[in-house]
C-alpha cells in the first residue's frame, strides 16, 4: 500500500495539471452551468390525466402552491406548495428544464411535462442571471479533480494492460 501511494503521488508529481487545463475545465462547467437561474414550482402525478385534470382546475382559478401541497406525489416541494428554489437547468431531467425554460414568468405550462419521475406541471415563478464562482474560488477544488481524473485513467490503463495468470 504504501508503494502505491508512493507511486501515484510520484506520478501526479510528474504530471502536473496545468493552468491551461484548470481554465479549460473552468469554462465547460461554467458552460453546462449557464447563465440564468430559474425560480419554478411544479406538481408531480403519475398519469397525464391526473396533469390534465390538475390544469383544469388551475384555469379556472386555482391555486398552483394548494394544488401542489395537495396533489403533488414529489414530498419534499409538495410540502412548500410545489417550490423547487433556484436551479439553473441542468439540474434537472432535459424534458423538464426544456419546457422549464420557455415558460414566462407567472406562467404555467398548458400541457403536462412528462420525466421519468411522471408526469410534471410546472409553473416558473422568476429568471435571474446565474451566479458563477471566480476561477480563484474554484481553483484548488478544479485542481484536485483533475489530479484525480488522471490518477484513475492511469489505473484504468495500469488495469487493461495487466496479465493476470
């Protein structure tokens, strides 16, 4: 064991991450993140006629937070009438964030949203610009990801080219 440890510390020693690659690794995080929050609520039912029938009655004046706290099989926003917080897209399945995305601000979508969790009525509540750490926040935490991410290729590699008799 103490080999090992010997030997990848030696090999990271070797290998060092580079400004180039912290800043790369930077940028396509601050990608995927982008560049709007979304405040949404959404209610959560098995079946698209449960999602329907829950439209239904928000068109006829409803309440979206009763109608979630009520109705909504996702417990932990349900208890909040539906409030998911602030999230940029990503953090949610594409079909969700996609519909999330192009609703206006107040607005509902007409037609239910379905995810592998079920079928999602989702009401965007505000849109604000993301907030994204500094480089210089983020550098030691970027750093020690990729020395780890090259430490686990080695092995992979270490792994593939072994002969075990």
């Amino acid at each position: 064991e103490i080999l090992v440890q010997y030997y990848l510390r030696d090999f990271a020693r070797k290998n060092p991450i580079t400004d180039a690659e912290i800043q790369k690794e930077y940028d396509r995080a601050k990608g995927q993140h982008g560049d709007k929050e979304y405040k949404a609520r959404h209610i959560l039912v098995e079946t698209e006629d449960q999602a329907k029938g829950l439209i239904g009655e928000l068109k006829k004046g409803a309440k979206f937070d009763e109608l979630a706290s009520k109705n909504s099989k996702d417990t932990g926003s349900a208890q909040r009438g539906g409030d998911l917080d602030w999230n940029v897209p990503a953090t949610f399945d594409k079909q969700f964030s996609d519909a999330m995305v192009k609703l206006e601000k107040g607005k509902y979508s007409e037609a239910p949203v379905k995810t592998r969790f079920g079928f999602h009525i989702i009401q965007l509540d505000d849109v604000r610009p993301a907030k994204f750490a500094a480089l210089c926040e983020v550098r030691p935490r970027i750093q020690q990801m990729l020395v780890q991410n090259k430490i686990e290729q080695l092995i992979k590699g270490l792994r593939a080219k072994a002969k075990i008799e």
